[in-house]
C-alpha cells in the first residue's frame, strides 16, 4: 500500500465546489473517477479542505492510498489525460501513509482578486470582483494590518458556518495594486467558511470609503457579522498554496 499526494489547479466555474454532493457535479468527483479508470477501482481523495462554488485553486492538496504500484507521472501526465481542460494535477508525490492532508496542514494561501476599472473585462470576469469606482487601495492596507494575528472571526463567516471555534490565527493580511486589479493575499494557520470572502467584502467596502479602517479592531471584538462587509462574489477567490513541514518520502 501507498500514499500519495497531488498537487492540483482548476477553474471552479463549472462546479458545485470541491466536495463531493448529491445535487452536482464537483472537482472531487471527477478526480475520483478519473483515479478509477486509471486504477481499475474506486478511490477516496482526502483533501486539505474545501472549497465553494465557482472558487478557484492553484494549490489544491488531496492524497489517495492505492496498492498498485503506478510510477508516479501516472498520477500527473497520465491522469491529465482523463481530465477535463479546466482541472489538472501539477505535482504527485509519494507521502507516509500516516499524511493527512487536512490535519497535517501547517498554513494556507488565499488570494482574492478585484478588478477595478470602469468598464468590465470579459477576460477577468471568471476569475475576479468587478468593482467600478476607483478604491482607497492605502485605507485597505491599514485595514488589512488589524487581521494580523489571532482574533475571534466570527464576524467574518458564513451564517451557516458550524465551526466550533471562531478563533483564527493570520499570519499577513497584504493588498497590492497590479495595473487594473486589486490584489489580496491572505495567509493563516486555517480559516472558516467564507472568512476570505467576508474579509475581502469588508476591505472593498474601506476602500470604497462606506467602512473606516480603524473600525476592524472593533468589529473583530464584537462579532456580528450583520456589521462587516458582503461576502465577496467566489470567482475571485483562489486557494493559492497548502502548507505542510517537510518529510521525508520513502
């Protein structure tokens, strides 16, 4: 028996999210299958996490365990091969059987892209946050710096969100200007659902000038999440990198 881990990017614009679902077609559904024409039997992917629909990867991590003994381009080219344009595996790595790809996890990189110029780009429109009026991208950055560190994010999460802690830990919170998009990188140790997304819609609305940015503090002290921004719209959001500590593979 073997474990391995893959490495994977894809456009969520077609798919109910990641995890599998009765009322959809999902990422992980189609890797599965693809793993079972390949393998000749069904196969369980074990993912870092999830994400939502139309929410996009880069860094997507999942790990299968199979006895057969299939070099491991077979789970990069050749699986390739049996997937549709918009999903694919950049890397495959044999891993200790014990890895776990959620609780092994060490931290995780989110970017969330918004584009913000007058008129819509097509060329952006799957894979960003149209915003029109030009935003405060200065007023963001010192927004962004109250994120930093652990905070009780139950401001910023989904209502229907069944964590059972709140408490995140972030590491950076950054915002950069790159030509016509703003963009927002956020690393921490783990999030809640939608967290990103609601961090997102409340720097969009500091740099829209409707949110001060020195009113962080105080929302991430009161909790309600009626108080923070929308959550944002999910095609600008992408899962950028899965961190792990190094190990050695057999």
């Amino acid at each position: 028996m073997r474990a391995v881990k893959l490495v994977i990017e894809y456009d969520g614009t077609s798919y109910c999210g990641w995890q599998l679902q009765p009322n959809g077609i999902t990422i992980q559904q189609v890797i599965e299958e693809a793993l079972a024409k390949m393998l000749g039997q069904a196969v369980r992917l074990h993912s870092s996490g999830r994400t939502d629909a139309g929410v996009h990867a880069l860094g997507m991590v999942a790990s299968f365990k199979t006895a057969k003994e299939l070099p491991l381009r077979a789970y990069s080219d050749g699986l390739n091969c049996l997937l549709p344009p918009d999903i694919a595996i950049r890397e495959a790595a044999e891993v200790p059987l014990s890895f776990n790809p959620r609780a092994d996890a060490i931290g995780k990189h989110y970017r969330y892209t918004i584009y913000n110029a007058k008129r819509r780009s097509p060329l952006m429109r799957l894979t960003s946050w149209h915003l029109r009026g030009e935003l405060d991208v200065g007023q963001m950055r010192e927004a962004a710096s109250y994120f930093v560190g652990e905070h009780d994010f139950a401001a910023f999460r989904a209502s229907n969100c069944v964590a059972k802690t709140t408490v995140r830990r972030l590491f950076a919170v950054s915002v950069a200007k790159e030509g016509d998009s703003v963009i927002i990188d956020v690393h921490g140790s783990g999030f809640l659902k939608n967290m990103v997304r609601v961090i997102a819609g409340t720097l969009a609305a500091v740099g829209q000038g409707k949110l001060d940015a020195g009113a962080i503090p105080g929302l991430l002290a009161g909790g309600d999440r009626a108080a923070s921004g929308i959550t944002a719209p999910p095609q600008g959001l992408c899962l950028m990198e899965v961190f792990y500590r190094p190990f050695i593979s057999r």
